[in-house]
C-alpha cells in the first residue's frame, strides 16, 4: 500500500509541475485522477482499483470540465473576420500603383493600404475593385469587370 501511495502522489506532483511550466490545461486532470488514486489507495483499495479509479476520474473531468475551463479560462482569441472581406467590391481613394508602393482603398468604412495584384495594373482614386486577397494589413485587388 505504502508503494502505491508514493506513486501517486509522485504523479500527482509531477503532473501539476507539467501544468505550472505548460500554463495550458493539459495535465490538470489527471492530477485530479491521480488525487482520487490517492484516495483510494489511502482506504485501501488494490492497485487494479486505483488505476481504474485514476483513468475514470482523468477521463471523466477531461469530458466534463475541459470545454467549460476552455471557454472561461483560456484567454479570448479575438477574431478579425477579414476573410469576409474576400470577393467584396471596395473604392479605391489613393492612386495604387505597385511599383511606386502607393495606394489606399475604402472598405467597410475603413481605410486599408491596397495593392494590385498584377503589377502593370494601377488604379485611380474613385475606382472601383474587387478584393482577391489580403496580405499582413494590405488588400490585393482585380479591375472590377464593368457589366
């Protein structure tokens, strides 16, 4: 009995350093099942019990509490959605032209750095372009073909 114990709470503490260095929810749960192994290796449980029980309790708060620790103690990612911004038409408000690294382009209500994405292409203020990509904090546009 004695064995057992000391190996759990060596698991135990070791799973808990893991989860101190990491700082990402990776090993607290089965500290929680190497807690519960201690538990029962204490009252006297076989070791076939206390591996059972540590596996059941792991998976069990690994199951249960996991997506609920994500969501309200794992920092908010905050999104930007510029994809939505793909395949949107936008107005140009600064001649683009590649070569000379200029050009801006109104989106959204915002103003955003533009660039053609053939390099002989330019554009002039008041045109109108379609958004094909996005790199780092510049929109790549296409002449918008006229109907």
């Amino acid at each position: 009995m004695e064995k057992e114990l000391i190996f759990w709470l060596v698991l135990m503490v070791v799973l808990l350093v893991i989860e101190l260095i990491t700082v990402g929810l990776t090993c607290i749960w089965f500290a929680g099942g190497a807690l519960a192994a201690v538990i029962v290796s204490v009252a006297g449980g076989p070791i076939w019990l206390q591996a059972v029980v540590f596996l059941a309790v792991s998976l069990l708060m690994l199951y249960f509490t996991r997506p609920w620790a994500m969501k309200y103690i794992q920092p908010k990612k905050v999104r930007t959605n510029y994809e939505e911004a793909l395949g949107k038409d936008v107005r140009v408000i600064e001649r683009v032209d590649n070569l000379k690294g200029t050009g801006k382009a109104m989106y959204n209500g915002m103003e955003w750095t533009a660039r053609s994405e053939k390099e002989e292409v330019t554009f002039e203020p008041e045109d109108s372009a379609e958004v094909t990509g996005i790199e780092g904090v510049k929109l790549i546009l296409r002449k918008k073909e006229e109907v």
